[in-house]
C-alpha cells in the first residue's frame, strides 16, 4: 500500500502544441496545464488545466470518459454555465461544446476515465 501526492505548486505548466486543434490563434486568450499519472491502473491520469480569461475551445470529442471538477473561476459548455464547485461527468465519445473560459478564466480537475 502506498500514499501518493500530486503537488501542483511544484509542477511546471504545460502549454498545448501548436497543431492542437483546439489551440487559440496567436493574441487569443490561451490554455494550459499540469498532466500527471501515478502509474496505477486504479487511479485515472489527469491534467490540472487553466483556461485565460475569454478562451474558446470549438466543440469536440474524445475517446475517453471525462469528469472535471471546476475549482475557481468559471464559464460555460454549450452555452450552460458552469462555476467553481461543480463536478461536470461527460461520457466518451460524447461532442461537447463550445467551451468558453469567463471573465476570470477558469481553472479544473479533468481525469480521464479509461480509454
């Protein structure tokens, strides 16, 4: 048995590659963010993301399962917002968006439930 920790402080940020698809234009409000894995099958692999202030994301998919739990800030998916606080599950395979950082930005948990 073991205890493992993630200590965000410590990590360095992680700036998406420039063929990301969602990636903003140069001069647009950005995203980042802190991946980490603990090498255990029973614990998912994650990212601590921050989006600026005003970022857009387009609609999209993944493979994987998702769920973010909203830490500070806020915005909105589709239109609906969503706050500090909330915990937002989203089944593979699933579009989602758009997804749009608000005036604070907005900062998240996103662990990926399988693959």
């Amino acid at each position: 048995m073991a205890v493992h920790y993630v200590d965000f402080e410590s990590m360095g940020w992680t700036e998406v590659p420039n063929n990301w698809a969602g990636k903003a234009a140069a001069g647009e409000p950005g995203v980042r963010f802190k991946p980490f894995e603990l090498g255990s099958s029973a614990v998912p692999r994650g990212q601590f993301v921050e989006y600026e202030p005003g970022h857009f994301e387009k609609a999209h998919s993944h493979d994987e399962s998702e769920l973010l739990h909203i830490i500070d800030g806020g915005g909105t998916i589709a239109g609906e917002p969503i706050t500090a606080g909330m915990l937002i599950y989203i089944e593979g395979g699933t579009t989602y968006g758009p997804i749009e950082g608000g005036p604070q930005g907005m900062r998240f948990l996103r662990l990926h439930l399988g693959s």
